[in-house]
C-alpha cells in the first residue's frame, strides 16, 4: 500500500498529461501544405543562400505561401525548376545557367609575397596581418578558402591563383562569400567577357605589385561600343547585361586583364 497509491498518483498525472498533450495538438494543429514538403525534396539541400532565402526548407515555404519566383535556386538549375513547376502545376520558368568567376590575374609568375606566413593557413588569417602578404593587397591570396567551401570542386588553386571550372560550378555563391577580399562574382554563364583583376591602386603602384593589374588607363573603356565598361577608381568592371562578347576591350587592353 506504501507503494500502490504513489504509483497510482503518478500514473494519473502521466494520464492526464497525456490527454492535455493530445488535445493541445488538435486544437493547436497548423495544416502544412503537403507542396512545401515536395518542393523542399525537390532542391538539392545545399542551404548556401544564394536564392536569398535562409535555406532550401524557408524557399520552398516561401514559393508556396509567399509567391516566390520559382527559379531561384542556382544549383538546382533548370532541373529543380522543372521539378518545382510540376508540383505547383504550373510552367517551368526559364534559369540562366551561372557561374563563379575569381577577378584576379595575379598568380605566382606574375606577382610576389612579401613574407612568410606560419599561422592558420587561411585567407582570412592571413588577411589579418598587415592586410595580406601578397605584394597587391587586393589579389588572391592563394590558401584555398573558396575552394574548400566548395561542394562541387569547381575551384582549383593553381600556381598560387584561385580559378574556376565553370562546368562544375552550382553558382551557390558560398566561395564569393567567404573570400576576404571579395575577388569572386556571379555571373551568367553566356556572358564569356571578364575582367581579371580587382585592384583599386593607380597603375604606377599596380604595375609594381603585379604584372596583371589593371593600371586603370580606360582603352577598354573608349574601345567598347556599347558602353558595357567603365573605369571607377583606377579599376575596370563589367556591365553583363550590355556586354555583347565582342572582345574589343580586351583587345585594348595593354595589361591583357580582360579575356
């Protein structure tokens, strides 16, 4: 008897409990529209942000009750947009095939370290002390930061110059995120005309730092016939959605940056 009544007092209240708990859920229940579970199986999970969502389950929530263009995820690509499309009945949209471009020219022939570095072989670590230990303080730092978040092995480290294999890249933006000296881009795919270096020094001091640099002179600037580049700041940027991949500016330019 010592025994028997606790134990019936605690097998009631772990009753009771278990009725409140079975109410509380009917009551509280929110129906989850059964496409957003399909949709989220449909993206290929790699939670990198790029279609400016916080990952693949808040897009997929977004694109059911929010209204959320489709064709945003960039390494699903046209696939996951297909797939999308047919879960919510309608058309596929169209997605530009992207990719990952490093805006540097500045390997190891062309431009020098100033010291050794004997702590955490990062970028970022290295960016810390005296703002790199590269002769330019705005190239590639080389240690591979971009690559090693890079799910598909679409970067390569190279002769001390990050480069990308655009036919394996998902575009996620994740490499352009953590490169300290933001040297990496999205862009379409189609668009073949880049300019390869992101220094913001005059051409005296980019000349003596690399032998890459853009020295900011403007030919390819008065050279392009449709205005798809400019010169800001000593440094030359591309304007894809005027460029027309003619190659005139890189056929100006002196340093050989714009391939």
């Amino acid at each position: 008897m010592t025994y028997l009544i606790p134990a019936l007092i605690l097998g009631g209240c772990g009753l009771l409990a278990g009725v409140l708990l079975t109410i509380a859920s009917k009551v509280f229940y929110v129906k989850v529209d059964e496409r957003i579970e399909k949709i989220g199986a449909a993206l290929p999970q790699a939670n990198c942000g790029a279609c400016g969502f916080a990952g693949c389950a808040d897009y997929a929530d977004a694109i059911v009750t929010k209204g959320a263009a489709a064709n945003l995820c960039r390494p699903g690509g046209a696939d996951a947009a297909g797939k999308i499309a047919e879960i919510l009945g309608t058309a596929a949209a169209e997605v530009v095939p992207m990719t990952a471009v490093v805006h540097c020219s500045g390997d190891c022939n062309a431009t020098q370290t100033q010291f050794e570095f004997d702590g955490v072989q990062s970028c970022k670590a290295v960016k810390r002390f005296y703002g790199g230990n590269g002769l330019c303080k705005y190239g590639c730092i080389g240690l591979g930061d971009c690559a090693a978040v890079c799910e598909h092995d679409a970067i390569k480290i190279e002769n001390g110059l990050a480069k990308v294999i655009p036919a394996l890249c998902g575009a996620c933006g994740q490499c352009a995120a953590v490169c300290p000296n933001s040297l990496i881009s999205i862009k379409p795919k189609s668009k073949t005309t880049d300019v390869f270096c992101s220094s913001g020094d005059n051409g005296k001091n980019t000349k003596a730092a690399c032998k890459s640099g853009c020295i900011g002179c403007k030919m390819c600037e008065k050279k392009c016939p449709n205005g798809a580049i400019k010169v800001e700041n000593f440094h030359a940027s591309i304007d894809y959605e005027k460029c027309t991949g003619c190659g005139e500016c890189a056929s100006a330019c002196p340093m050989k940056v714009i391939h």
